[in-house]
C-alpha cells in the first residue's frame, strides 16, 4: 500500500528543509523512510519503491542507503522491538548478562519475533549513553537507562499487559545552583585528590 | 560570571572557585531547554554582541579564544572559521555536528536536551559570521528527545524572530534544519556526514576539496560539533578574554569530560582543561568502586592509558595528553577494571569498529572488518595461538595510516594500547585459553 498518498503537507513539509534542487530532494530520503518505518515498523518493498519515485531516485539506490545503516529494517519486528547496546561501557555494566536474560525471558535470538509478535530483540553499538549503563532502546521511542534485572523485569510485565513503553531518561549531570556537585568532597568533607589514593 | 571578572591567573581546576560552570550551567533548572528561560538567563545576548562587533571581528575572537573543536580532532574553531572564503557570491552552509556515536561520549546529549538554545545561538553567530544563511542540525537517530527539544527550540527562535529574515533587525537571513541519522557511526566523519545528509551511502569523501570550498551541495560549509557551536555562545558572550582564562598554556577553555565504567557516579562534568584525572575521577565521579587496570581517556578511539599515579596527576589537555601516548579525544574516559580481561575489553571495540567500518577502502573492510575482528574472536574464544599477538601486530602495521578516513587508525587505538600495556594478558590468554579475568558480573538486581 503506498503510505504518503494522502499525506501530502507532511511531504511539502520534508521537501521545504532541502534546497529545491535535483540534490536538495534526494536529501528527504532519510526522512522519508524514518516516516515509513515509524508508521509501520518496516519498510515494505512497494515503499521503497515508492520512496525512490519521490526523490527521483531507483530502488535500488534507496536500498544501497537503506542497507548502510543499522536502523531500518525490510521485514517487521516486533511490536516492541528491543534494542541492547553491547559497547564497552555497557558491557563492563553488564548488557551480556542483560542480553541473555533476555534471551531466556522472551525465548528469541537476535532477529525473531516473538511469537506473540510483541517482542523483538537486537544487539547494537553504543547508544550515546555510557553514563547510565547498562542501556536499551526500545523501539524508535526511546531509552531505558541504568538497567537492572527488577527493571527490565517490570517494564516487560507492563509491556506484556498492554501498557505504552515511556521512556526512562536519567541525566546524569550534577548541578546544584550554578554549581557542580562534588560527591566527595560531601561525603567526606574534604578534597579527594588530596587525599591518600584508594586502596581496596 | 560577571565580564569585569577576568583572573589574573590561570583556572586549571574545578575546585578553582573562581570556576563556574557555563556549557552545563542552565542543566538542571526547570524547563532550561525553553526559550523564555533560555532568555532569562541572559540568552541571545551572544547573538545581539556579534551583530553589534560585526562577522569580522566575531571570528577574531573565535581566534584569539584559543578554542579547539570539541568533536575530537581538535583543529582550532576559529581558523576553520576562516576558512570560509568571504565573497564568492555563493550559498554558505554550516553543520552541527551532532552524531555522537563515539563510545565513552555523552556529552552533546545533554547539550541538546537541556539547553538546545545555546547550540542554536552558537549556530546563528557561527552563520553571520561565515556568511551562510542556512544550517543543518545533523542529529543521531536515537537521539528521540534531543531532536524534539531542537526542533522546538528552532521552532520558537522562528516564531521570536532569531532565526529568519532579517534577524533581529540585523539585515542577516539565517534558517536552520534537523537532519536524523540512522545509526551509523561513520556518519560523525564531516565528510561522511554530508554523503548522509544528501541521501546517499555514508561513505566519506576525499579531501581535498576541503569542504569549505565544497562541502554540502558543492557549495562552502563548515561543520563543527555540538559543544563547538555551545562554546562560541559563551565565547561571544564574555569575551575571548574570560575564556582564555581558563586552561593551560596551549589548552584554553572549558571542556565537558564524561565518565562512566565502574565509578560511584558516572556522567558529565564540566572541568577546565588541564584538570588533572585524579580530580575527575575522584573529587567529580567520586572514585572508582572497584580496582581499575586502565583509562581510556578520550573515547574508545584514544589509546588506553594505565592505571598509575603519573597518569592520573596528568593535567587532561591536548599536549599534556598527547604527551602520554594518548589523546583527548572527545574527553569520555572509560575506566576498565582490574577484573575484566582486557583482550574481551579491546575485541569490543574491535567489533565495534568492524561493525562500523564503511567498506569504502581495503585496509579497513578487509583489514579491521574483516581479519582483526576474527583474530580477536579466536583470541577470546581461547583459541589462540602463539605468534597471534605479533600477527595482530603486523596488521596493524598495514593498515595504519594506509586507510582512506581515520575510522580504521581509531580501532588501532584500543589494539596497540592494550597490546602494549597488557601483553601478559594476551600471552596468558594464549597459553591456557582461558582469560585470567572474567567478563562483567555486575549486573545489578
Ligand atoms: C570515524 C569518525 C567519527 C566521528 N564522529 C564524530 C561525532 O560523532 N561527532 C563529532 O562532533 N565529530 C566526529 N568526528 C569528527 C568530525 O569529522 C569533525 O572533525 C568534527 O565534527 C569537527 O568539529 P569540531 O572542529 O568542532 O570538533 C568523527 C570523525 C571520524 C573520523
Ligand atoms: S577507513 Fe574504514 S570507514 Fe574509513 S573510508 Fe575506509 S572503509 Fe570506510
Ligand atoms: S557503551 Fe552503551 S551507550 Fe555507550
């Protein structure tokens, strides 16, 4: 089915960001397809054709795009569609133990569905995230961060129930008027690097 | 920070009080990312000041600064500023760099989120003083929040009339657009990110033509990263001065630092340069919760450094860095500790960048994507052997500085570093297949 036939301002409104040239419109690609995908979690072979007939371009050209970056998919995935980051940080925090957990708990590998069809699971690379690792996107939504078992164990209860997934942003800066939080200093009242350097 | 306050001496600390945190100083405060409380902190002050001094003189000052791009590579703001050639007749563009996809870096994050105006101020005096009159926000997919604040925050400069024709009734034109990436670290190369932003594979282009003189469209840009563009707001805002009263020597500013690994609080802190990494680490992050074995100090493409006093009473600058073996980078330290092998540490990232690899040149596709990734999987399956570690050697002597963009000389970062400091590890690994160490069970309940 083609999906901007009747969504005509949403395309001007891409169209207007880029230069009004053969180039300007072959920059609302990404756009393009993130709407596509949005909407239905995939984008389907006759959208990409579609796609490429908007920006003046050929399938296989937007698939070449398509196929560079990890984001979009051609098949569906799951209603929700989990998306563990397995970098350094996360990894030292714990996302292989997060991964498999979840492995066992949904009872799929990277790639499937559950059967449900609510749950998908993928790994990916660092999210933008460290500070507040382990960490997973779900879906395009958003992040769930500092991860722990209880956690992952109720936002899965909750999904499983019906509920909408909200994101869980912790921002972890520390600033207090104007100024920023020294832990420490607090703790211990004092200066820690003037202190005897730990020893565990 | 009143502008009368310029110190005699220089601010190389935190615990300075005469520091004060500017980038991150509005974080925090309810709603900080609207335009009202944008402005009632004192917001597009900046902007007024640059019209009032003229483009010319505001690049003057991005010189005279001291500032360094904060993206990593750390070439001077102000010199690429001037670049841009002045009267071409030509559209000019500038690009915000927001693809923060380095890992270890979190910072531009947060910039966006909470206090997306000072990026956009930083953008519009960064475009009257370029010439341009038009900018693109290059976001990273996953950033959902960051590229709602942003495209709320233009929507409400639009609507106040400092984005638009004739801003401020200064006669200069200026618009900016988001433009979401799709996960693809490449896509943080300048050139890559073009490629991306014109739709096609990301893959990154020659230089030269140096993309002031064909950048985006063919046509002159200059592309900075998110806490660049921030920094140029309070640059404008209090003088070159006040800035380069903080910092070092050939180091100046201020420089978010971000921190996370096994750290009582990981997250961002904003310190002057030349702040040394005990007092990140332990006065700022409030110490490690574990033994810790190495540091990378400036995101994973900056060689690792060791665990030792020398290293973290290291001011962290560029030269003092550099000095160490190491590099800035982006300022996002990576603690590893004692306890997770250092050889699994380093495939990570290996498998990061292999991951990451474009595919455009040999060196890298083959190179890093291809053989590097599989010696580092047969080394932590226990499967290696001897004279792995002197082949994984030879290889990088093949590929660094043989590559077409920097993406394959970062993955060698991580290699050599731990080859180099941790070669018991690799040769332990080797001899009894199995690590020393575990991988992480820290996984909290
Ligand atoms: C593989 C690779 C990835 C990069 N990723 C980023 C990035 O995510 N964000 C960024 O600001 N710069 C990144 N850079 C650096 C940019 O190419 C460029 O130097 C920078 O955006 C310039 O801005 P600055 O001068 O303000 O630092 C990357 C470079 C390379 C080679
Ligand atoms: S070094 Fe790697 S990322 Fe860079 S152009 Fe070559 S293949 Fe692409
Ligand atoms: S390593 Fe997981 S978010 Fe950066």
């Amino acid at each position: 089915m083609l999906y901007f036939t009747d969504k005509q301002t949403q395309l001007a409104d891409i169209f207007s960001r880029y230069p009004h040239t053969e180039q300007g419109r072959r920059s609302a690609l990404m756009p393009l397809l993130r709407e596509v995908q949005n909407a239905l979690g995939h984008v389907p072979e006759e959208n990409i054709a579609e796609i490429a007939a908007l920006i003046g371009s050929t399938a296989t050209e937007v698939k070449s795009v398509m196929s560079f970056y990890s984001t979009y998919h051609t098949t569906p995935t799951g209603k929700w569609h989990l998306q563990v980051c397995a970098t350094l940080s996360c990894a030292i925090a714990g996302s292989d133990e997060l991964w498999d957990y979840l492995v066992d708990e949904l009872g799929i590998g990277a790639g499937e569905v559950t059967p449900d069809g609510l749950f998908s699971i993928q790994k990916v690379e660092c999210l933008g995230s460290c500070g507040t690792a382990p960490m997973i996107q779900v879906s395009d939504v958003g992040f769930s961060e500092c991860i722990t078992r209880r956690k992952m164990r109720t936002q899965l209860e909750q999904l499983r129930a019906g509920a909408n997934y909200l994101p869980d942003t912790v921002v972890p800066v520390f600033i207090q008027d104007g100024q920023q939080l020294n832990a420490l200093e607090q703790k211990i009242g004092g200066k820690y690097s003037e202190l005897e350097p730990l020893k565990f | 920070m009143p502008d009368t306050l310029i110190p005699p001496k220089p601010i190389t600390s935190a615990l300075d009080s005469r520091f004060k945190p500017s980038l991150y100083a509005r974080v925090g405060i309810p709603n900080s990312f609207s335009l009202e409380s944008y402005q009632a902190g004192g917001g597009y002050q900046a902007l007024r000041r640059a019209f009032a001094i003229g483009n010319d003189a505001v690049i003057d000052e991005m010189k005279k600064s001291g500032l360094r791009g904060r993206g990593g590579a750390g070439f001077p703001t102000g010199l690429k500023w001037s670049f841009m050639p002045l009267k071409d007749g030509k559209q000019h563009y500038v690009i915000c760099n927001a693809d923060e996809s380095e890992p270890g870096s979190f910072k531009d994050r947060y910039l966006m989120t909470e206090d997306p105006h000072q990026m956009l101020e930083g953008m519009i005096i960064a475009g009257f003083a370029m010439r341009a009159s038009m900018g693109y926000i290059y976001i990273r997919g996953e950033y959902v929040l960051a590229a709602e604040r942003v495209w709320a925050a233009i929507h409400d400069a639009r609507v106040a009339g400092l984005l638009g024709k004739n801003i401020l009734g200064s006669g200069f034109d200026f618009d900016l657009q988001v433009h979401r990436g799709a996960g693809a670290y490449i896509c943080g190369e300048e050139t890559a990110l073009m490629n991306s932003l014109e739709g096609l594979r990301a893959n990154p282009r020659l230089k030269p033509p140096f993309p002031a003189q064909a950048g985006i469209y063919g046509l002159p840009t200059t592309i900075n990263n998110v806490e660049s563009f921030c920094a140029a707001t309070q640059i404008i805002r209090y003088g070159w001065e006040w800035y380069s009263s903080m910092g070092t020597e050939k180091s100046k500013g201020n420089k978010l630092f971000q921190i996370s690994g096994p750290v009582q609080r990981p997250g961002v802190f904003e310190l002057p340069l030349g702040a040394t990494f005990r007092e990140m680490i332990f006065d700022f992050a409030g110490g490690p919760l574990e033994p810790i074995k190495a540091i990378i100090p400036g995101g994973s493409s900056t060689p690792m450094m060791p665990w030792t006093d020398t290293v973290l009473d290291a001011p962290m600058d560029y030269e003092s860095i550099t000095a160490q073996g190491s590099m800035l980078g982006t300022g996002g330290l990576i603690l590893i500790p004692q306890n997770y092998c250092i050889v699994n540490a380093t495939w990570n990232l290996v498998r990061f960048y292999a991951h990451e690899s474009c595919g455009k040149c040999t060196p890298c596709r083959e190179g890093i994507g291809g053989w590097m990734v599989k010696m580092y999987e047969k080394l932590v399956r226990g499967q290696g052997k001897p004279g792995d570690v002197e082949l994984i050697l030879d290889m990088s002597d093949n590929i660094g500085g043989k590559s077409f963009c920097a993406l394959a000389d970062a993955c060698l970062g991580p290699v050599l570093s731990s080859i180099k400091l941790f070669r018991s590890e690799y040769d332990y690994l080797i001899a009894n297949g199995k690590s020393q160490y575990g991988g992480s069970s820290r996984w909290a309940d």
